[in-house]
C-alpha cells in the first residue's frame, strides 16, 4: 500500500473515531432527521430529500439521484458540508441544502445512514460485454493505466469502506457515471488526495461505461427490509 492511502485510512479511522455521540442524542437526530428527509426543515429554499433519494433513500434512477441508504454518517454529513462549501461538484444539491444548519446535516445524516431501501430498476438495460469488461477492471484494476483495483478501496464486494468509502455497488448506472465524469473532467474535486480524480481521468470513455455498469448491475449493501 502507498504513503497516500496509509495516510487517508489513518485519516478515515480518526474521523470516525471522533464522531459517534451518546444513544439519547441519536434518537433525537434521527427524528429530526427524518422529519427533514420528508419535510425539508421549514427553511426558504430547503427541499424535503424525499423528493429525489426517496424517504427509504433508494434514489431515483431516471434523474440520476444517487441510493444514499446506508451510506455512513461520515460519508453523507461529508458529502453536503463539502456541497454547501462549493467544495463539491453538485449541481443539483446546492440548491437544496444551503439553509441547513450543520445539526441539521448531523441529523438528516444519522437517518439516512440508518435506512434500507431495496434496489431500484435501473432506467437503461446493460451490455454483458460491459459488464464482464467493468467486473475485470473492478476486481484486477489496470495496471498498465496506473489503475488499481477498484475493489482495493471500495470494498471487495463494492460495499464501501467505513468511514470514507462509499459504497458503489448497486449505485444507479446514471449517477454513478456522472460521477466519473464529474471527477475526470468537471468539478468534483474535493476527493482526498485526487484518488479519484486520477483514476477516473485514465479510465476510456469505454472503461468508465463498463465499470459503472457491472457496478451497478450488483445487489447493493442494505437492501433488506427495515
Ligand atoms: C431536487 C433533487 C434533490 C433533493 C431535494 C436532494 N438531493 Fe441529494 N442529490 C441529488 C442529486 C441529483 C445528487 C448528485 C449530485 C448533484 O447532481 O447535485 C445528490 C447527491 C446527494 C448526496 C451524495 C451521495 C453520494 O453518494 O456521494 C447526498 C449524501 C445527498 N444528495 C443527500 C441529500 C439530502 C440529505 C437531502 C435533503 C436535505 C437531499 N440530498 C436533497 C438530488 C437531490
Ligand atoms: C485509492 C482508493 C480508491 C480506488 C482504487 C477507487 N476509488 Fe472510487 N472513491 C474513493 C474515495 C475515497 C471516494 C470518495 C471521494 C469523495 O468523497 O469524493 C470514491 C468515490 C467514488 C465514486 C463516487 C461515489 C459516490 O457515491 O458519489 C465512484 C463512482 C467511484 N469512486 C468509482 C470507482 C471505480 C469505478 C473505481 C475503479 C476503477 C474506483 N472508484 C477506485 C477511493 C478509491
């Protein structure tokens, strides 16, 4: 393993190690939290994320809105600190979540690490060539491009690596390529030390299609009923 991801995982341990609170408190978050996630939180501007991630968090396929069910607290308070910063590339999100307070993101972030959703149809139908194509770069990396696996940070089976890896696996198709091309070309660039950014940027246009689709052809983690 390199310096950079010794650093990151260590990075990764600490963030998480600094951020669970007592049971009481939880309960509250998660109460509120919900409440914004059906009810946005009664500020001009915030809309309920139920609207496009559904109140199980399952998504929404055919706008590319991402399965956030399960997710980890870290990764989605993260996610739309970094949004509301300008850090993040989201055209869609920063619009809706520049009134939320940051116990307003602890909170809608503990509910929806919390959910289940089973996974949602996909709008396209995938290539078997693609996929058998993006399960090999999935599982083997390429290394001639300066690839690796992306199972080595994602998971062996795509289901993420608490605290900062997210999982991918049975991600939407839609989003999960924008989200390749967000780092290789546009402005998503808040990714710790560019690891994704370089990857994405090396992957073929051919690539970045085969992964996103054997990734999302997987069941996702939290799938079950709740
Ligand atoms: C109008 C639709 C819409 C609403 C409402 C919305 N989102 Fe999003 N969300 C998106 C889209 C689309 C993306 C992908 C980034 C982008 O295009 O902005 C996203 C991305 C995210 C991500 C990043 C997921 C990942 O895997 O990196 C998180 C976390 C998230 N939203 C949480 C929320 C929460 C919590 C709320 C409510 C406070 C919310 N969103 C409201 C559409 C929406
Ligand atoms: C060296 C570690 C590493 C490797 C290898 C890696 N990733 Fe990532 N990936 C990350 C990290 C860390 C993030 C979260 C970055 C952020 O917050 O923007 C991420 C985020 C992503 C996202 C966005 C997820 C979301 O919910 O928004 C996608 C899609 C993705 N990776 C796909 C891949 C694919 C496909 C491969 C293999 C070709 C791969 N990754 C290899 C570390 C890695």
């Amino acid at each position: 393993m390199n310096k950079k991801l010794v650093s990151f995982f260590l990075f990764s341990f600490l963030t998480g190690m600094f951020s669970s609170g007592s049971p009481a408190l939880a309960g509250d978050l998660y109460s509120w939290g919900k409440h914004i996630a059906e009810a946005g939180n009664g500020m001009p501007g915030n809309t309920a994320c139920m609207e496009c991630h559904r109140l199980k968090g399952g998504g929404m396929p055919s706008i590319g809105a991402p399965r956030i069910a399960g997710q980890t607290l870290q990764y989605i308070q993260r996610e739309i600190t970094e949004v509301q910063k300008g850090a993040r590339y989201g055209p869609v999100m920063a619009g809706v979540v520049q009134n939320l307070s940051p116990k307003d993101i602890l909170a809608v972030a503990t509910y929806y690490s919390k959910v289940h959703s089973p996974k949602l149809r996909d709008t396209e139908t995938l290539s078997p060539e693609r996929v058998s194509l993006g399960k090999q770069i999935a599982h083997q990396g390429l290394w001639k491009k300066n690839i690796p696996a992306c199972v080595v940070c994602h998971g062996a089976d795509g289901y993420g690596v608490p605290p900062l890896f997210p999982y991918i696996a049975g991600q939407n198709r839609t989003y999960l390529m924008r989200q390749l091309i967000a780092y290789a070309f546009l402005e998503r660039k808040d990714d710790p030390q560019g690891l994704m950014r370089g990857i994405a940027k090396r992957l073929s246009p051919q690539e970045r299609k085969a992964v996103a689709e054997y990734f999302s052809s997987l069941k996702p983690p939290y799938s079950g009923s709740r």
